[in-house]
C-alpha cells in the first residue's frame, strides 16, 4: 500500500489520486492508476485501511476522469458519461477537469459543450 493512500485512510478526509501511466508511476513514487478498475482498488484499500483505523465519516475521493482526453480533443461524450457514472459508482465524489486552449473565448466554448454534452446528462 503507497504512503499516499496510508496517510489518505489515517490521517485525511480526503485522497486525490490521478491517472497515472506505469511510467510516470514510478517517477512519481506512486502505484499506476491507468483504469476506473485500478482507481476502484485503491479506494477499496484506502476504505479497508480506515475501518481497520477505526476511521469513520465522510470521505472524499477526487480523480480526473481517465477519457477526458478524448473527449477534450473532440470525441464523442458517451465514453465520458459512462466513465463519471461509474466512477461515482466506486465512490469518486467529485471530478477534476483541465481545458487547456489558447483564448478564453476558447475555453468558454468548450465548457459550454462540455455542460451541453456531459452535466445535462449526469
């Protein structure tokens, strides 16, 4: 078990993981994230740690959708729907999204689509 989802389970009310490619993971000193499967055992280990802790109440997970790429660069958003649906479904509370464009008139245009094609579905 990382030191990150330890000091999540005993000391937090919170873990923040993010997607992580098997490269990046062990630059970063952490376990990959590549899939909500992964993501769902990490929470799994964080959950069994607090109940092992004696650790109750609220807790929160945050994790960036893994197909939010996809999507940002103008894929369908069906894949997007799913993945934030079943994420939710394995106890992700809330999501981080980053739109990276060269203008704010850019970027207020895709969070238009993105509340047209994702939020009105959710």
């Amino acid at each position: 078990i990382s030191r990150a989802i330890r000091r999540a389970a005993e000391l937090g009310d919170g873990w923040s993981p993010f997607p992580t490619a098997p490269g990046l993971a062990s630059a970063a000193k952490t376990a990959a994230i590549t899939s909500v499967d992964d993501l769902e055992r990490g929470i799994g280990r964080v959950r069994e740690l607090r109940e092992k802790t004696g650790r109750t109440g609220p807790f929160d997970v945050c994790c960036g959708p893994f197909s939010w790429g996809a999507y940002h660069g103008g894929g369908p958003a069906e894949p997007l729907i799913a993945e934030l649906r079943a994420m939710a479904d394995i106890g992700v509370t809330w999501s981080t999204l980053g739109f990276r464009n060269d203008s704010v008139t850019e970027t207020c245009c895709d969070i238009e689509r993105f509340a047209a094609d994702v939020v009105a579905h959710l």
